[in-house]
C-alpha cells in the first residue's frame, strides 16, 4: 500500500479535485482521512514513476501546499496504538457490534480460548462464550454488569472466568455494540498469591473463619489494637492465641517494630528469666561471655507476647509485675535498670482466678494483665467454620503431601460436626492432614476420618481403602450445591427475610433471590 499526506489550504472543493486526479490516473482509493488542512489517503501499490506522476498532479491543484509520502495514516496509528494496548492488558478484550459479531479478539483471548483471531473475528460471540444471557442484554438492553463469574466448556474441561460488559453507544445513546473484558479466574489466584506473598501484612491472614463468635472476637482485636494496654487472651490449647496476638500487633502502631513471643512453659525457671530479662557477661556457668539482652529488650518499642503465663513461678510474677508497673527490666547480675517501652500480650488456657484463690498466681499481676481480656472461641463453639478451615488445610497441605485433593463429601463436614474438638483447630488440621494421607482419590470422605487416640481409640488401617474398591459420591459441585441449599434454607426460614439472611450469609439480597430461584426453595420445604 502506498499513503500520502497532502497538505492545504482550508479550501471548498479541494478533496474532490484530489479524488479526480486519481480517478484521471486509474488508480484505485482504499481509505481516505479528511481534515480541514489535510487530506491523507491510501491506494494500493504504484511504481515510483507513478508515484511521481501522481504527486506532481496533485501538487498542481490550487491551495495544495505539499505532498508527503508516510507511513500510515492517522487512523491507523491511532488503530495500531490501540491494538497495542489491548493486546498489552493481562485480561481478555473482546469487542462486538450490535449484531453479536466480533471484530476484536485480543492476543489475552486467543491463550485463554484456544481460538486463533483470524478464526473469530466475524463470527458470533455466542458460538465462542455460549448463550449467555448477560451478553444478550449487554447489547439489547444496554444493561452493563461488572465482575460476573461465568464457566466455558472446553471440551471435557470446564474453565471459569470473570467478565465486565461495557456498552458502545453512539450520538443518541443508542447500544451500537459492546467491549466485553474477562479474567482467567486461575490467573486472577496466582495474582492474589503474588500479592499475598508480597504484601505479607494482613492482620487476620492466618485467622480462618466467619462465624459471629469469631467476627465478634475480630472485631474486638480491631478497637482495642492502637492501645498500649495489656492483653490477656484467654482460650484452650489450639485456638489461635498467639494468631490473635500477631494480628493485634499488626493493627497497632507498633507494626513496624519487633513481635517477640515466647512460652512460659517451654523453659525452667533459670533459663526462661534470662531469656526475658537478659545477663550480664559472668552472670553464671555457661553464660556468653559478651552477657545478653533479653526478649524484653528485643521487643523495645514493640510487642512481647507471653504464652502460657499460667506457668510462671512466684518469683518471675514478682519480676513481670515491676517490669508492667515500672516500665524498667534489670538484667541478671546487672545492678542497673533499663527503660523499656514494650506492649505486653500474655495468654493462658489456666484459671487465673482459680489460681489466685489456691496462692498460685498473684492478684496484683492479674488486675495488671486483665486490662483487655478477650476469649478466644473454642472450635466447638464455632462449628459453621469447619468447612472453611477444613478447605483451607486441604489447600495448604496438597503440596506438601504431594495430593491434589479437591475437596469433601457432605458426610465428611458432618461427621467433623458432631464431634467436640477437645484439641480444637489443631486437631482438625492434625485429623485432616490425616485423612488426606489416607485419601487415594480426590475427595475426602468418612472413610478417611481418623480420630486422634488420646481422644478416641481408632485403628488407623479401618481407613484406608482396598485397591478396586469402589466409594460412590457425586461431584464436588453437586455437593457444594447441596451444602449451599441446606444453609440457604435454614438462614432463611429463620429470618423470612432476603435482606437479613443476606446480611448474615455475607452476600447481597438479590443473590439470596437468585438462589432460591436456583434452588426451587418453597415454603412447603422450610
């Protein structure tokens, strides 16, 4: 193709002289561009004797100013630098006019629909995404829609996606077509781990579950985070303590400073009062010779975290009460105090009150670490958590047991109900590591669950499976279907109310309506 740019005066008349010059030439117009002091047009290839020929002759009519071979013409920079851009995005970029017909397909849709351009373009987009009703109404009824979660079939694979549909109007607001953006919902988890992985700061990360006991105990941790005052987090063995105290360090103004945590009943008594309170060089046999600073010092200007405080001797309660009265430690054959400015959060799973009334544990460092107390619910006490968590192990621990368990059997979920987590989420995150070990498929069952003996005698070989034996389940979607019902009904009937038992499922009204259309609940099953 060959492309001038002719530039003129701002003439009546002008372009069509222009034209009749090719017309006297015989040669063919491709595209043209008109502006009020440049006309630039595209024909198909001529010899540079034309060329020349044709130039000259265009040079010759009144007011044109020059003629200049370029490129491309301005339409089709502005094309290609558009193209560039659509085809620079990590998501999907389809285009569509008003017939359904796609006239672009970005190099993103090509990966991720296995289809070439050149195999779309001009085709209907129904034939390539399915019928889908969104579209349909995108274009007729101009109802735009923002991240839309939608499947397509691949074969025998099926693939998700989250789509955007924008309208293109024209002069009169009138839909002309459509520009419809979709994310690889695969793609889009690699981007959050990326993200996760970079941005390692969110409180309540590790802290699985939104039941109300533990929204309650969240939101809590939130108010009372910015505070300088103790903490003492009460709960058994296995509830996420230290989690909790981690995440209120990470909501304080403290963050950017150490989180130092420590348990009191790891070490005796010697060795745990130079760990909080350091030494001095030739304190004792076997100390460093340089002395050291303690875990109190370390946390300067952060947060100490005193698991089992329930362990503490007599004597280093009566050190721990100077160091919250007085803000000053002394190091182990040191004479001299030190200032520190340190949050202490202590936690127990012990009776403090109980101890205090048997001389075990002094009242006047129980009133001093009581300021915030906050119980930590057990998992008993949470149970409509256990399907997450129990996801969420699944997903943490397919690698490192080298599985690719994709999820559970209703039963399961059941079954981890009805049972009273004496040892609580780390004993369901034992069990569960467990019964994927036991797995040889892809789904969990009650086959696989294998109580903990110090709770229950069980003989771990009743699980395994004997090679061609067959466990019949329906689809992971099928079950999830069914489990979503089951809570949707009864939210439901108890409240008779879209908007609250939206409120408590955590999603909008309408999407309640859409799924007990979806569902076909009726009254009659309430």
């Amino acid at each position: 193709m060959v492309r001038f740019e002719v530039n003129t005066k701002d003439r009546f008349g002008i372009t069509t002289e222009i034209l009749y010059k090719l017309y006297n030439k015989k040669i063919d117009l491709v595209s043209m561009e008109v502006f009020p002091t440049k006309v630039c047009i595209k024909i198909n290839d001529i010899d540079a004797k034309t060329k020349e020929i044709l130039k000259e002759a265009i040079c010759s009519i009144a007011d044109v100013i020059s003629v200049n071979e370029v490129e491309l013409l301005s339409y089709e920079k502005n094309e290609r630098q558009l193209l560039a851009v659509i085809n620079s995005v990590d998501e999907g970029i389809i285009s569509i006019d008003k017939n359904f017909k796609i006239n672009i397909f970005n190099n993103y849709c090509q990966e991720l629909f296995n289809y070439k351009k050149a195999e779309v373009v001009g085709r209907d987009i129904r034939d390539i995404v399915g019928n889908d009703d969104i579209i349909a109404d995108l274009v007729n009824k101009g109802i735009e829609y923002d991240n839309i979660k939608s499947s397509l079939k691949h074969g025998d694979t099926t693939s998700s996606y989250i789509t955007t549909g924008r309208r293109i109007t024209n002069d009169y607001d009138e839909t002309v077509g459509a520009v419809i953006s979709i994310k690889d919902v695969n793609k889009a988890k690699q981007l959050v781990k990326i993200i996760n992985k970079n941005n390692d700061d969110g409180p309540f990360k590790d802290i699985i579950g939104n039941s109300k006991s533990m929204g309650k105990v969240k939101k809590v941790t939130t108010t009372i985070a910015k505070s300088n005052s103790t903490v003492l987090l009460r709960g058994d063995s296995g509830t996420g303590k230290e989690l909790f105290a981690n995440a209120i360090h990470k909501l304080s103004d403290r963050k950017d400073e150490r989180f130092v945590a420590i348990n009191c009943a790891a070490l005796p008594d010697s060795l745990l009062e130079s760990e909080l309170f350091g030494y001095e060089k030739g304190s004792f046999t076997g100390a460093m010779q340089s002395g050291k600073e303690g875990l109190f010092k370390e946390a300067n200007k952060g947060t100490i975290f005193l698991d089992e405080i329930g362990e503490l001797s007599m004597i280093l309660q009566a050190k721990l009460l100077r160091v919250l009265q007085e803000g000053k430690i002394r190091k182990i054959g040191s004479s001299k105090e030190e200032a520190v400015d340190v949050r202490v959060i202590a936690a127990t799973h012990k009776n403090l009150e109980k101890m205090i009334k048997d001389g075990t544990f002094r009242e006047d460092l129980y009133y001093r670490l009581n300021v915030i107390p906050i119980k930590i619910p057990n998992l008993k006490e949470r149970l409509d958590d256990i399907p997450i968590l129990v996801q969420f192990f699944i997903n943490k621990l397919n690698k490192k047991l080298n599985k690719d368990i994709r999820g559970f059997k209703k039963e399961f979920i059941d079954e981890l109900m009805s049972y009273d987590w004496p040892g609580n989420v780390r004993e369901l995150q034992n069990l569960i590591e467990r019964a994927m070990n036991l797995c040889n498929g892809d789904i969990l069952t009650t086959q696989h669950i294998v109580i903990d003996s110090i709770y229950k005698d069980e003989d771990i070989t009743d699980s395994f499976i004997e090679e061609g034996e067959e466990i019949e389940f329906n689809s992971l979607k099928e079950e999830m279907e069914r489990y979503e019902k089951e809570i949707i009904m009864k939210v439901y009937d108890s409240n008779k109310s879209y908007r609250s038992s939206a409120k408590i499922l955590g999603i909008s009204h309408t999407a309640v309506m859409n799924k007990i259309k979806k569902y076909n609940i009726k009254e009659d099953d309430l």
